[in-house]
C-alpha cells in the first residue's frame, strides 16, 4: 500500500476522508500528513510539526530519537495528534484544520522512555491516555501504562497506573504500540509485541479503562512473507467494513505499510464472539478488494519534484531542524543551496543540511541536475543513499577546478573514500543518476556534459537502514570551514522513474 519507510502508521477517518501519519523521528519538517479517499491511494498534504522540541536538541541529526509512533484522531471539531519522544516526554499538538496551522508542541507528561502514546474520548466525556514504554531510557518495557486525562489533552489526572503487564503473559515480550479505543462496550487496545522483525499484534479487550484486560493474537506472520507484522491502526470505512494499517519492517527499505481487512466474531463460526480477526483468520493477505468508496486515481505520495520557486515539496525534511541561510532564495525553478562550512563535511551522517526524502520500496531510477556555482576550494555537493553507510555521487571544486567524484563510507568508519577515480567536470554541471535494484543495491552513474550518456561510476552499493529508519535519498551541499560563502549548488529536476 506505501511502499517505503512509512513508520508506525496511524489513521483516522473524517467523513470520507482518511488521514495517516507516521514516525519522522528526529527529521524537519516531522509528523507527516498524508491524506486519502480509499486506505489505498494516498498522497502526502504537509506536515504538522515544523521544528523539533527543544530545539537544541535537535540542531544536529539524531536518526533514532524525536518522534516515535504518533496517534492521530478527531474530537470536538479539532485534530489531534501525540507522540512520544524517548528523551523528553508525551507531546500533544492540534488543529482545526488537518493542514494547519498546528498548535505549538505541550508537553503532556515529562519523562524518559515513555512512548507510543494513545488518547481516547469516551462517550460520558471523560479522557484516557495509554502508553508504552522504551527500556533504553527508562530500564522498562513490556509494559503499558494507563492515565485519566483532562478533556482538553493540556494534562493527566492521576499518577498512571500499569493496565496490561507483558511480563504477565506466557510467552509475550517487547508489548509496544498500543492504540486505545472503544468497541461493542469494550475498551479495546490493539498493541503488538515479540519484536519488531519477528513479533505479532495483539488485542485487549476490557469492560473498564484500566482493565483487567483479555488478551489475543490476532496477526501473526503465519506461513506468509510479511515478517512482523507489526504496529499500525483499525479504522472502520464509511460503509462499514473495518481495515487494519500495519507495517513490516524491510531491512534498507524500512517499515512499508500494509492494508488487511478486518472482521468482528459474532459466534457464527464456532468462534468467540467479539474478537477482531485480521487478514486471513489472523495471516496477512497480498491482495484482497479495496474498500467500497467511489473510484479514486492511482496516486503515491510525491517522489519527484522541480522545486518550483526554490521550495522544495512535502516529500522532503532536513536531517534536523534547519538554520538560516541552507537555501537560497530565488524566483525560478530549482533548489539552491548554500554551500554550508562545517568541519563535518567528511561524513553526510553528521551533516543536519541534507534534505532527504524515504528511498522507494521497489527499483527505479533516481536523477537530478546539478549546477555547481561559485565554489570555493573543497565546496562540494551530490547526490546521496544514506543511512548507516553513505554513498554519493557529485561535484567538488578543487584548486585545478570543478570534478565528478563518488564517495562511500562504511557503518563503522568516520570519513568517506573514494569509490571511483574522480573524473573532470569542466561546466561545473552533471546528471546524477542512482538505479535502485532490488535487494537495495545502488548502482551510481553520471554525466558531466562531455559524453553522450551516463557513466557507470564505482562498484554496486548495499543501501543500509539506520536504526528505526530506512534508507534515504538525500541533496547537500557542503564546504570547509573558513570565511565567507563557499558557493551554491542549484539543484533542478529531480525524477524518480
């Protein structure tokens, strides 16, 4: 259904309208919103956190930390969403409008490893909030924990209390992820456990908030592909039908989701009424029928972008929250960047000024143009794969003058290397190309103007995940330290093909 690194979906529906978003951890703009007609088609509408709290914090990338497994829903005409961030806290943001403005982040409940969180407005009024722990932070896990909260999301009523203890149950470990929700008089949570590659999704079902709850795996792997399965969201469409949003960790491609339908037991088949049942009798399913909506068009979110009037399109987030002067402004078509000093240039993983969108889940083709203006000696900019390891291919300016080079660093090393002899680029321009093969080999090739196609360049490149998060593609522009601009790197029709 999303084919990419669509982390820890959650899902509402308003109306017709569904809207999705997902973990961006520690990348700006974060929280995505992506918006559709069918649980099929999406496309991507914006963002709902533009900077990072606090904002320190988060000045240089931290690919494992900042958002974790929001929550999205509706209530009293306002969409919400929380998150968790592992170091800080609970955070709660909301809008009238799901394309914003988004109010600034509060933050809920203060603490370390408190993650997942989940609200739920119950029908007499009163609030919940339900979440999970990280054990990295706070020395527990396989725990979720259960608040009273005031009905306007500002704060927690009580001290919270432990409502399903993973260590209970026979044979469960890792219990992460809870949703929260209210079905039939039950309080329902739907929470997956076992790990994140190998585990399954569990629910809960209880007559009060705070338990004591049954429980029940209700998707398992099975004999199927779909390792995990792991976190996502029920939602129920307009006619009736209930959906379940999940998502499967692959390797470099990271968490892709998926859509299987979903029923309710009602005892006709020798089952326990009022179970859910997800997929095929609790297997995921490859295909299945869309949900009965009106026809929509085949849509994906954005991978391709002309920049127009030097603004990049919701596809893309920094590395970490952005400074001042990273782009230059401009009427036309094409993303300028500034050639930023740093001493860390050596090692784009460091680097927050990469601009960087989630690497496709199938193979494709990945180019753009690149104009190299005004550099100073060592400026360079290119085309990157990123994630525990590095490759990329782009333009340096050295004392002789502009060249093609491709680069790569491995997980453990601090510095990049060559991966090909450095080639002239006499116009300071290049096509840049990377073919995305499957099993995430990259294969980098160039053209620099003074041949009539592109150039093979370097060895293949095992694209690698970071933690939680795939592999990206990625646009910088970078210099040594010193004084003065270094330059610009005007970047121009951007396609994924």
């Amino acid at each position: 259904m999303l084919d990419a690194d669509w982390s820890d979906p959650d899902v509402v529906r308003v109306g017709d309208d569904y809207y999705l978003t997902a973990s961006s951890f520690g990348r700006a703009p974060g929280l995505p919103i992506l918006h559709s007609r069918d649980l099929v088609n999406w496309r991507i509408i914006g963002h709902a956190l533009e900077r990072l709290e606090p904002e320190q914090a988060f000045a240089a990338p931290r690919h494992d930390c900042g958002v974790w497994a929001p929550s999205i829903r509706h209530h009293a005409g306002r969409f919400w969403i929380f998150w968790g961030d592992p170091d800080h806290g609970v955070y709660q943001i909301s809008a009238e409008d799901v394309r914003g403005p988004w109010s600034r982040p509060h933050l809920l409940k203060a603490g370390r490893g408190l993650i997942d969180p989940c609200p739920l407005w119950d029908s007499d009024g009163r609030a919940y909030l339900v979440h999970a722990w990280a054990k990295s932070r706070s020395g527990i896990k396989n725990r979720l924990t259960g608040h009273r909260m005031s009905p306007d999301g500002r704060e927690l009523l009580d001290e919270g209390r432990t409502v399903v203890d993973g260590d209970a149950l026979p044979g469960w470990f890792t219990l992460e992820g809870p949703k929260l929700y209210r079905h039939d008089g039950w309080y329902w949570i739907f929470a997956p456990a076992g790990g994140v590659e190998t585990g399954w999704q569990g629910a809960f079902r209880s007559r009060d908030p705070f338990g004591p709850y049954e429980e029940r795996i209700v998707l398992a792997q099975g004999g199927t592909d779909v390792n995990g399965p792991h976190q996502g969201a029920w939602v129920r469409a307009a006619d009736g039908s209930d959906w379940f949003l999940h998502f499967q960790q692959r390797g470099a491609y990271g968490r892709v989701v998926h859509l299987q339908p979903m029923r309710w037991t009602d005892g006709s088949r020798g089952e326990e009424a009022g179970w859910p049942v997800i997929g095929d009798d609790g297997e995921p399913v490859a295909v299945h029928t869309v949900p009965a909506v009106p026809a929509e068009s085949p849509a994906a979110p954005a991978t391709d972008d002309d920049f127009p009037g030097g603004r990049f399109g919701h596809q893309w987030s920094w590395t970490a929250n952005p400074g001042q002067g990273w782009t230059v402004a401009h009427s036309g078509d094409g993303l300028w960047l500034a050639c930023r000093r740093t001493a860390d240039g050596h090692d784009l993983r460091r680097l927050p000024n990469v601009l960087v969108q989630r690497m496709p889940g199938r193979p494709c083709a990945v180019e753009v143009e690149l104009r190299l203006d005004g550099a100073r000696t060592g400026a360079k900019a290119g085309l990157a794969v990123l994630g525990d390891a590095f490759a990329w291919i782009g333009l340096e300016r050295d004392a002789s003058g502009t060249r093609l080079v491709h680069r790569f660093a491995e997980p453990a090393a601090d510095r990049e290397r060559d991966a090909a002899h450095p080639r002239p680029a006499p116009d300071g321009r290049a096509r840049l190309r990377v073919e995305l093969l499957p099993g995430a080999r990259c294969l980098f090739s160039a053209s620099t103007g003074d041949d009539t196609g592109f150039i093979p360049s370097g060895p293949p490149f095992a694209a690698t995940p970071w933690r939680w998060v795939g592999a990206q593609l990625g646009l910088f522009a970078t210099a040594p330290e010193g004084g003065g601009p270094a330059g610009t790197a005007a970047f121009t029709r951007f396609r994924s093909t």
